[in-house]
C-alpha cells in the first residue's frame, strides 16, 4: 500500500511510472480527503517514480516497492 498524506487537498491526480518512463498506475485524488491509500499489490517489487498533479505543477519522488 502506497498512503499519501495531503498537506493541501486541492491535489488532482497521482501517476506511478515504472523505471522507463511508462505509466502503470493513474489515479484521480478525492480532494475531499486529507489521507488517501493507493493499492500497489499488483505492482512487481523495484524502483518507480511518483508524480503528483495539483493544477498545473507536478512533483516527481522515487519509491521502492517491496514485498
């Protein structure tokens, strides 16, 4: 589990990259919610990148997912 918490509620979207660039994970963030959890069990253990979508910015972080 991926758990996001939003010091500004006003994010719009989360995208989780695999380590070439392709998008493997895209989901629209309820602005309602202060913490949200993301489900990554279907997602192979490694290296990816985040990028969170709030208006026009975007914020890129590197996670390890493991098992």
């Amino acid at each position: 589990m991926l758990y996001l918490n939003k010091q500004s509620n006003n994010l719009d979207k989360l995208i989780i990259y695999n380590i070439s660039g392709k998008a493997i994970l895209s989901k629209n963030l309820n602005s309602a919610l202060s913490k949200e959890t993301i489900d990554v069990s279907s997602i192979s253990e490694g290296f990816y990148f985040v990028e969170v979508i709030k208006g026009s910015s975007k914020h890129i972080s590197k996670i390890i997912i493991s098992k």
